[in-house]
C-alpha cells in the first residue's frame, strides 16, 4: 500500500470512527497515521484530534514535529494557541496570539492565511480527506475573514457527521460573528444536546441567546456555580436585562472561582458604571487592568485601559484619564488613533484646547490602521479649517520628503470627511507617488473613485495591488473588484 493509499484509508476509518461516537478512536488512527507519515497537513490533522480529546501532550508532540518542517506556519501556531487555551496557560497563550497576529495580522484584524489553505486543498485533492481535516480547513476560512467559505465547510461537517458536537460549536461561533442570531441559537441548540457538559457550547449559547432580545432567558440550568466562565456569561446576562444586583451576584461569584482573570473585575466595573458609581467602576477596572498585566490578559488590556479612561472622563478625572491614556500609547501605539481622541477629551476637560488640537493632528498624521475616529474629533471641534491653513502652510516652507507625506496624508484625510474629494486625491496622489507604498495608492484610488475619475482610480487600484505590503484585506477586495467586469 503506497502514502496516498495509506491516507486515504486512515482518513476513511477516522471519519467510520466519528459516526460511532467515538472521536478517541478516530484520533487514534489519526495519531498512528502521523507517526508514520512526515507530511505536515497529516501532523496538523492528528494534533487537531487529540486537542479535542484534551490529550495535550500527545498534540504537542505531533505539532513539534509540524513545527521543526515548518519553522512556525500560522496552522501550527494556532493549533498551539489552542493547545495553551485549554490547557489554561492564557500568558502563553496570550504570547502565541500576538506573535500570530504580528507576523500573519491585518489591519481589519483577520488572518492572511492563503498559503496553508491552498496547501491543505492540494493535499486533499491528491490524498483525500476526513471531516477532522475539513474542520481544519473551515476554522482557518474563519480566521481569514472568509465567512461564506466557513460556513459551507461546516455544514458539509454536520451532514457527514451529525452526532459530532464540535463543528455544530465552531459552525454557530461563525454565524455568530457574521450576526445570523437566530441560525446560531438553533446550531448550538443542538451542539448542547449532544454534549450538556461542553462549557464552550454553553457559553456561545447563553451570548447567543444575549444578543437576541427577542429570546433573552435566564440559562438557570447551567452549572454557575462551578465554572468562572459561565458565571460570567450569566453575569453579562443579567447586564443586559437590567438586572444590577443579580449582575453584580454572579460577576462576585466568579471572581471567587477565578481570582486571577480579570473577565469578573470587568464585569462587575461594568455594573457599577451603568449604576453611576463611577469610583467603584474605577477601582475595579484598575483592579482587571493589573489582572489583565500581571497575568498575560494581553489581548484585555486596551480595552481594560479605553474604559477605565471612559470612567475618569465621566466623572472629571481628567489628569487620571490622562496617565492611563499616555501609558496605552506607550504599550500599544498602534492604537494611536482610540487613544488620542480621548487623550483630546482629557485635555479640553483640563482647559487645554491647544493640546488637544495637537494631539488630533499629530494622531492624524500618523495614524495607519484608521483616521475616521481623528477627523471626526477634528470635524466636531469645529478645527477642519484651521487645520487646513495651519498644514498648507507647512506644506509653503518646503518639509522633508517624510514630514511632506504625513502632512499630505492628514490633509488628505480632512479632504475626504469634509467631501471634497478631489483635493483629496491630489493630495493623496502626490503621497503615494512619492512614497510608493500599497496603502497609499489604494487611499489614492479611492479618493479617484469618489470624485468620478474612474480611470484613474483603476490606475491606483492596479499600483496598490502591484505593492507587496498592501494589507490583506484590501488586497481581497480589491482583487475582486478588478476582475469583475463593469
């Protein structure tokens, strides 16, 4: 029997094992398939099936062996990253997430994942594949941002295995994300009947059935007592139907069963800030943010950080939303943009309107993710004219080619809130000609489309796209609207 022959029996009695129920067995012949076969789409399948069987230390086996072929593919370190969650390691966790998103992140927060997707559908398409494969593939669609592709995967799942809990959780966390509520409830409905006592299924359907105000229950069947997590849930719950005192109840109890994740901290700040106790809002969120520090919660601690400077500014702590505001710019700048509109408020609220223009402007300049929060800023202090002046007379004394871009970039930036797009194109034009780089042409582009210069607007989409750091995302899109046929 040659390897593809070998594959394709295995993947055929791991799939006749999953319809019995039994998923150990399934991983077994998964497991036995990796040990023998070196190809890395096997190993990611294999330790996928042992993460669902909760036997870490046999999946991480097989993802060093993924890993020392690979040198650290995005599959495999979210397959890691899923490993260190389970196992309750969330610093590591943590630490493996912000290195997938540094190396493999977009700005629209999806993953650029095309090189193991197409990897993954030549191997099936030469090997074959099983339906622990298939979930592979349909979770890595996900974390693109490719929704419709999921979703279809996962019903493919479903029908070929409808006794299996775990595609019906990840199928209705994709409906959830795409806001297909009432689809989701029904999906995890089900996921909950086949295994009561997955957590994970729990949860998405109390958020589920949280997020459809039509259907908001109570889930008192659940086990709050003994899970922090679904305390939460419950907490949330409660948050959203008004109930305060419940609220704070379950947000207390779970902070008992988890004295270190800052989740209760911010659930009980939450409470209090509705209630308008805004100094028992800030203690608690203080408390969740060295939770958040001091445990590895990287992924918590902006948003920790946004509302606790939310608070202050509330209750006219203006200095104190200040510290919290400058000490998240310093962590995370590439938040520049969040932090500096409300470092703005801060300083109004200090009397200082001067600082807060230059703090707008100098967000604009830089800011690359998004400009819409600073030109709105700017747009509601009534600053679009005076900043227009102050940078085109900037731009009469002749600035370096670098500070020239930021100021034509900010400009372009007004231009295009105020609707005045062809100024902005011109502005955004001169930048991308002298910069070069794939974010600009595509500003150009759609500045050019905007004030109906189609061909030339085509002409920046096509540069935007010849860039090799044009973020994913846009490169998707655009990718679509070039071929299709007007």
């Amino acid at each position: 029997m040659n390897e593809t022959q070998r594959i394709a029996a295995a993947f055929q009695n791991a799939d006749q094992a999953l319809r019995s129920g039994n998923v150990r067995k399934a991983a077994g012949i998964l497991g036995d398939l990796a040990k023998a076969e070196s190809n890395v789409v096997v190993q990611w399948t294999a330790a996928l099936a042992f993460i669902q069987l909760r036997d870490l230390i046999t999946a991480n086996q097989f993802l060093a062996k993924a890993n020392s072929a690979t040198h650290g593919d995005p599959v495999t370190m979210l397959l890691k990253h899923a490993a260190q969650s389970l196992a309750g390691t969330d610093a590591a966790a943590n630490t493996t997430w912000l290195e997938i998103t540094r190396k493999y992140g977009s700005d629209s927060g999806v993953l650029e994942l095309t090189q193991p997707l197409r990897r993954i559908k030549d191997f099936m398409a030469s090997k074959g594949t099983c339906s622990i494969l298939l979930l592979l593939q349909a979770d890595l669609h996900q974390f693109a941002g490719e929704a419709k592709a999921s979703q279809e995967l996962y019903k493919r799942i479903i029908k070929q295995q409808p006794e299996w809990p775990r595609p019906h959780i990840n199928f209705g966390l994709a409906l959830l994300s795409t806001g297909q509520i009432e689809e989701a409830i029904r999906i995890l409905e089900r996921a909950v009947a086949l295994d009561p006592n997955d957590a994970k299924a729990a949860l998405l359907l109390g958020d589920a059935r949280m997020k459809d105000g039509t259907r908001v229950t109570t889930p008192d069947t659940f086990p709050t007592k003994t899970s922090p997590d679904l305390a939460v849930t419950q907490g949330n719950l409660e948050l959203k139907l008004g109930n305060l005192d419940r609220a704070r109840s379950d947000f207390k109890a779970a902070r008992g069963l988890a004295p270190l994740n800052p989740a209760p901290a911010i659930g009980l700040a939450d409470v209090e800030r509705i209630d308008r106790n805004y100094a028992k809002a800030a203690s608690h969120y203080t408390d969740a943010l060295q939770l958040a520090i001091r445990g590895g919660y990287a992924a918590s601690e902006p948003a920790i950080r946004i509302s606790l400077a939310d608070v202050y500014l509330t209750a006219g702590r203006f200095h104190e939303a200040m510290d919290v505001l400058d000490a998240g710019l310093k962590r995370f700048p590439l938040l520049i943009d969040k932090w500096n509109v409300r470092r703005a408020d801060a300083a109004d609220g200090l009397h200082n309107p001067a600082l807060a223009e230059q703090i707008l402007r100098s967000a604009l300049e830089n800011v690359e993710a998004s400009d819409l929060e600073c030109t709105a800023a700017l747009q509601k202090r009534g600053l679009f004219e005076k900043c227009i002046l102050t940078y085109e007379g900037e731009l009469g004394k002749k600035p370096p080619a670098g500070r020239r871009a930021m100021i034509q970039t900010a400009l372009g930036h007004i231009y295009a809130m105020k609707g005045d797009h062809p100024n902005a194109y011109s502005q955004r034009l001169d930048v991308a000609k002298n910069r070069g780089r794939g974010i600009d042409w595509y500003r150009a582009g759609v500045s050019a489309l905007a004030a109906q210069k189609v061909i030339d607007s085509k002409d920046a989409f096509r540069r935007a796209l010849a860039s090799p750091n044009l973020p994913s995302d846009i490169r998707k899109s655009l990718a679509a609207e070039m071929v299709t046929p007007k």
